[in-house]
C-alpha cells in the first residue's frame, strides 16, 4: 500500500491532501463501522483519501510483516499491546508526543494510564482506542439447560468441572482459547503471582506452566473439550466462525469462548439466538489476575511521509463524535470522557452490560497491567503455543511434556 501523500502538514484541514493508508484487524462489523470513520474523515479533509485494509486477526500480523520486510507498511497501523514492544524496538512505529503536546492529538479527558499504556521508554507510541479486559464470554441459554449458574470467579479446577457437566448434560464441549495468543495463560499466572515474560527468558518453568496445558489433555481425555477436527473447519481467530456462536450440532459448539470485552457485541450479533454474558476468566485469584487493557491502539509508522495528517486522523477517531458514534464500543470504551458521554444514550443492551462489568467486575477487582511483552515473545504467540496446543488435541503430548517443551522453546526464543 502507498505511503501517504506529501501534502502539507498546516493545520487547516482543507491543506492536506493525498492517501492514507490505514490498516486493521476485524470482522465485518467492526469493518463496515471503520468505513464510516474513514469516509468521515475525508468529508472532514477534502483531498485526502483513506485506503483501508482489514483482516482476520491471524492474517493481519502475517501480512503486517510482509509490509515490514517489503517497507511497505501502511501509514495508521492496529497495533495490539502484545506486539507493541516488538515494533517499537524494531524502530517501526514513530513517536507520538510531538503531536499531543502540540494539540494535533487532543488527550483531554483521557486518563493518564490510558495514555500511558501506549509509552514504551518514555516516549509515546501508540494511542488505545478503547478499554477493555478480558472476559469468559458464555451462552446463558446452555448453562441454564445444565441447570448451573455462572459463579462471580472460578479456579481452573472449577472451570474444568463446569464444562464437564456442561457437556454431560447438554453436549455442549468447551474451546479453552486453543489457537490464539498467551493472555489467558499470563493471566492464569498472575493469579499466582507469577510473570510469564521476562526480558530474555520466561518468568516460569514447566511446573508453573503444567496446569494450564492440563486443561487440554483433561478436555480431550474426558470427551469435554473440542476436537481438533472442529478447528480445521473454521477460520481460527475469527468472530463469526467462534464455536461459541457457529455451528448447530453441540458436539461442535463451545459453551464458552475465552475473549475481550469488545468482543461480545461482535458475537452476539452473528448468532441472536444465543443469550451471551460475562464472567472473568478462571484464576486462582481473581484481583491478582485480573487488569483492564487497551483494547487496540493506533500507532504511525515509520514509513508514513506525512506523520501531521495521520495524527489527525488518529485524534478524528479519538474525540470527532461522527467517529466515535460509528464504532461505539467495537474497540472498547471510548478512552475520551466526552466521547463515552456522547454515544452513551446510543448503546445496545451488549455494550451495557460491558460497561456494567467493567465499573461492577474488573476495575473493583483488578491491579495493573503487565508490560508489553518482549519483542522475542511474537514467535512464542504465533508458532510454538499454537504448536503444542495442537498437539495436546491430537494426544501427541501430555500436560507435562507440553509444559517441558513450551519452556524450552519459549526460552530459545525469549534469549535470542
């Protein structure tokens, strides 16, 4: 994608021209609501041109590499807090600072650890475009035919008990998060007290790590958790093609899907007939392991000719009502006091209960966020956990081989 225009970096809005290119990941939802953000903002800059581009979480970050290596990488990129480490230390992404202290990025209104979330060695690079926290997104509708009630927090033997009756008495079977990145497993280790990162190595060994493998050899064993056959069928990663809301033999369906806040009115939009709720994910201490989190940020990249016209943009998405009443809370909530204040009389029942779970659930019963992850821990999220959850789903491997191999690897990693 080209770079974006030369135009001139003055204030008026008419002064700027050229294309931005601008990229993310989401579903279809989340996509047709940026459209509107992008078409806005051309309204509100005549001459200027977004290019967008979207994909599914795992294709993004492939694709986003090939654009590093290519130096081809679009001008406002997505970035999730788990990368944003190994993009600033691969000098990818250009600071932000210069453009909120001259006000082209306005931060009124938004709390200092929500702009501080974004800082990476003083300096600005990326800006959250809504908070969220991690959140056990569940049918209501197959609890309430397993005659259970969601309690207010779980350990991981409790979780692994409730799906088990889950699938005894409704066949319902469970996805404990297999396929996606390392939060539920760092989040299980917080409610221990413990890091799963370190700089150039793991903050755990395999002892600390067998519980949590031990959930997928359980699963398997005892006929609760879905097969592998399930996920060669569907797009990993992808909200519509959940098990939680995809599907309509049971036997293929989760009860359960271990996600974002943000998500849920994602996933309750593409199956109406499930009644989805919240819950915190299983730990063994809930305000240990639990922590609000940017639920995306927006960073320029290095690449970008015209840093002034992205940072507008980035400020446009930030506090411009048209914008922030296009997405709501498809990101989270709005991080601008004024912004959540203008789409609060527009929210659906689902963003209701987010924002009732965040002020009731997390915030209460929460503590700080860990820092970003290593820039090492990229291939650690992409190949080696993915890689040995598959292999516990086809038994190749038990818990404590699981657990031996992850530490050994992810140490490799971590050190190079």
């Amino acid at each position: 994608m080209a770079a974006c225009g030369g135009g001139s970096k003055g204030g008026d809005s008419s002064a700027d021209s050229g294309e931005l290119s601008v990229a993310w990941w989401g579903n279809q939802d989340r996509n047709a609501r940026q459209a509107k953000v992008n078409k806005a903002f051309e309204e509100a800059n005549k001459g200027v041109k977004v290019k967008g581009s979207f994909f599914e979480w795992n294709d993004y970050w492939k694709k986003l590499s090939t654009q590093v290596a290519g130096k081809q990488m679009p001008d406002v990129v997505a970035m999730d807090y788990s990368y944003l480490q190994q993009y600033v230390e691969n000098g990818q992404l250009q600071a932000l600072d210069d453009y909120i202290s001259d006000g082209t990025i306005k931060t009124k209104g938004i709390d200092k650890n929500v702009l501080n979330s974004g800082k990476m060695n003083g300096k600005t690079y990326a800006l959250s475009l809504g908070s969220s926290s991690p959140a056990l997104i569940y049918n209501k509708k197959v609890l309430d035919q397993a005659g259970l009630t969601m309690p207010k927090s779980m350990t991981l033997d409790e979780f692994e008990k409730m799906s088990k009756t889950i699938y005894e008495k409704t066949g319902y079977k469970t996805n404990f998060r297999y396929y996606e990145a390392s939060e539920l497993l760092e989040y299980v280790l917080r409610g221990e007290g413990k890091t799963l990162f370190k700089s150039k190595k793991l903050g755990v060994d395999a002892a600390d790590l067998k519980p949590y493998f031990k959930v997928y050899q359980d699963g398997i064993d005892q006929g609760w958790h879905l097969g592998p056959d399930v996920f060669t069928e569907i797009q990993t990663g992808s909200v519509e093609q959940d098990p939680l809301v995809y599907g309509n033999d049971p036997g293929r369906r989760s009860w359960v899907s271990m996600k974002f806040t943000s998500q849920l009115t994602a996933l309750q939009k593409v199956n109406k007939d499930a009644d989805l709720e919240l819950a915190p994910w299983p730990s063994s201490n809930l305000k240990k392991a639990n922590y609000v989190k940017p639920g995306m940020f927006f960073s320029i990249s290095k690449s970008c000719k015209n840093p002034k016209l992205a940072a507008k943009y980035i400020d446009f998405y930030t506090n411009n009502e048209k914008a922030v009443k296009a997405m709501l809370t498809d990101r989270g909530l709005p991080i601008a006091s004024e912004s959540l204040k203008a789409i609060t009389p527009m929210l659906s029942p689902e963003e209701k209960k987010v924002i009732t779970f965040m002020n009731d659930v997390v915030i209460p019963q929460s503590s700080a966020i860990n820092p970003p992850s290593p820039a090492s821990a990229a291939t650690v999220n992409t190949q080696t956990l993915p890689q040995i959850e598959e292999a516990l789903l086809y038994r190749k491997i038990n818990a404590e081989g699981a657990a031996k191999q992850f530490e050994d690897e992810a140490n490799s990693s971590l050190s190079r």
